[in-house]
C-alpha cells in the first residue's frame, strides 16, 4: 500500500547503515547522538544483532534527508550517495566504487 513501509526498505537501511554514516563522516558515537542511542546500538544495527524498528528507520531517513542543514561541508555528491544508500542495496565493492 501507498505510503506503508516495508520490511525491505527497514533491512535496506540497515545493511547500509555503516555505508550511510562513512558519507555523511559520522562515528557510530555521533549517529547513535542523533538518534538518541548508544554507540552501541548503532554497532548492534549494524552487525545485524538487533532488528531496526519502524521508527528508527523513519530517524534515519529523517537524518539523511536534512543532513545538509547539518553539515554544510557536506558535498553534493556525498549528499546524493547518501540518499540513494536509503533505498539501494549495496554491496562493500559498490560502494567504495561509487566514491570513486
């Protein structure tokens, strides 16, 4: 349905995860800030140890969407990779490909 979130688009993020804060050049300390969790969480998320919910999900999306009032050194590039790493699949070699 139009406007539901999918369980696919939640393990997108959170197999990209470690992707989506290398581009914005955040440590797991400084995401799990802007989330309100731990360092530890965001490595949880990241390993897959923890399943991410909806509405952390709907964070990050929030983060990465408004990143560039945050930081604006940010490049445009960086910024545009980070928003496809919301809804693409990558794999370690695509992603350092596409920094190149």
């Amino acid at each position: 349905m139009k406007g539901e979130i999918v369980m696919d688009e939640i393990e997108i993020v959170q197999n990209n995860l470690v992707y989506i804060r290398k581009v914005l050049h955040l440590s797991a300390k400084e995401f799990g800030e802007f989330l309100g969790v731990s360092r530890q969480c965001i490595n949880n998320y990241e390993s897959g140890r923890v399943k991410m919910k909806k509405t952390t999900y709907i964070a990050i999306k929030a983060i990465v969407e408004n990143y560039r009032l945050i930081d604006e050194n940010l490049s445009e590039k960086e910024y545009l990779l980070a928003q496809k790493l919301l809804t693409t699949k990558v794999s370690k070699v695509n992603y350092i490909k596409s920094l190149e």
